[in-house]
C-alpha cells in the first residue's frame, strides 16, 4: 500500500487500486500474466515482485495507471534450483503452490518454497539473479525482514518462527528461534484502515481504534 494506491494479486494477473475512497475502491489498471500468480511483495517504493508459475517477475507500479513489467526470472528445480533472465524463451511450471511466501529488505528477495527459502538479489530491477537456497525443513507461513535478518512464521499452531541471518544473501545462516503471538498473513494497513484479499474480493476493515 502506497498512498492512496494498492496492489493486488488476482489469479493471472495484477491490480492497482484506488483505495482513496475505502468503500468504494477502483480498479485503477491490469497487468496480465500468462502463469497463474502465486505471490506479491513490495522490493522498494514504485517495485514490486510477483511470483509466479513460472518464475519471479519484477514490476514498476509507480505509475498506477501504467504498470510495467521490468524484468522476469525462469525458475526450474529438476536438479537443483536453476534461474535465468525470461528474454521471451518461455519456461515450464516449476511447482509453484499456495506455500508460496515472499519478502524483501529492498536489496535482496526471499522467498519461500516447499521446505526451503530462496535468496535472490533484485537491487538491480533488469536483472534479478538467485544467489542461495536455504534448506529450513520446516513449513512456513510468513516471512519478515527487518534489516539483514529475516524472520518466518512456521506454521499456524506453531508457537515459534526461525531468525535467519540474511546479511549477505550468498550465505544465509539459521541463527534461532523466535516466539510468535498469533498467525495472520496478507494484510495491508494505512490511514487506519486495513485491506485484505480473500476468495478473490477485497475486504476492507477501519480500524482506527486498535
């Protein structure tokens, strides 16, 4: 959420919307994929990634009315994870499922997939590059960076997450556990108002007064 601007992910493609009147939000413009989209994360003010059934693609939002894919990595993990840019060769569907999680510091970009968290680099829009693979063996809900250090919900009955230092992407290290309150995933907030996708609709709540 950005002002008066909201990103949205729908199931192949992304939304921008004008949320400047909370109970009558529009829908502002659309930028279509051709996989489903399974994941969407802010990396710095006007950029945001969205993962999909194919990769990760970058995308400048900072135009609403405009938004423009920037760049595009192809994801495959046959023998191993593998990533090269999209420069229109197409790709195959690397398993991507609703375990999907991303998050970003700005600079670096992980994301969450089956048991494991990749490190990409997306400082540079053009060109995003995978740069490590953390092995957590455990299933996560949300992920977290504050600084160089990320941290991750494990799962909803769950009463802890990992802390992981993520200071230099090419080695992230496990470095312990944090206790977790409550789970709560995909909710955005400003002005007092908090916005949320569910089933395909947009929910709205004030919540002013917390």
């Amino acid at each position: 959420l950005e002002g008066d601007t909201l990103v949205v992910e729908g199931k192949y493609a992304l939304y921008t919307l004008d949320v400047s009147e909370p109970f009558s939000p529009d829908v502002v413009a659309e930028l279509g994929f051709e996989s489903m989209v399974v994941g969407l994360t802010e990396v710095s003010n006007g950029l945001i990634v969205a993962a999909t059934e194919l990769g990760i693609s970058v995308v400048d939002v900072s135009d609403p009315s405009e938004p423009v894919l920037v760049s595009g990595l192809l994801l495959s993990r046959e023998d191993g994870w593998v990533a090269e840019l999209d420069e229109g060769q197409g790709g195959d569907d690397w398993g991507a499922d609703e375990k999907v999680r991303l998050a970003s510091n700005g600079s670096a970009l992980a994301m969450y997939v089956d048991g494991e968290i990749l490190f990409f680099r997306v400082s540079a829009a053009e060109s995003p590059e995978l740069l490590s693979v953390l092995d957590t063996g455990e299933p996560c809900e949300s992920l977290r960076f504050l600084g160089g250090l990320l941290y991750t919900s494990v799962e909803k009955q769950s009463p802890f997450g990992w802390v992981i230092d993520a200071t230099n992407p090419l080695s992230p290290e496990l470095i312990g556990e944090h206790l977790v309150g409550d789970w709560a995933s995909g909710v955005a907030y400003g002005d007092g108002w908090s916005y949320r996708i569910m089933d395909q609709e947009l929910w709205v709540a004030l919540v002013e007064d917390l």
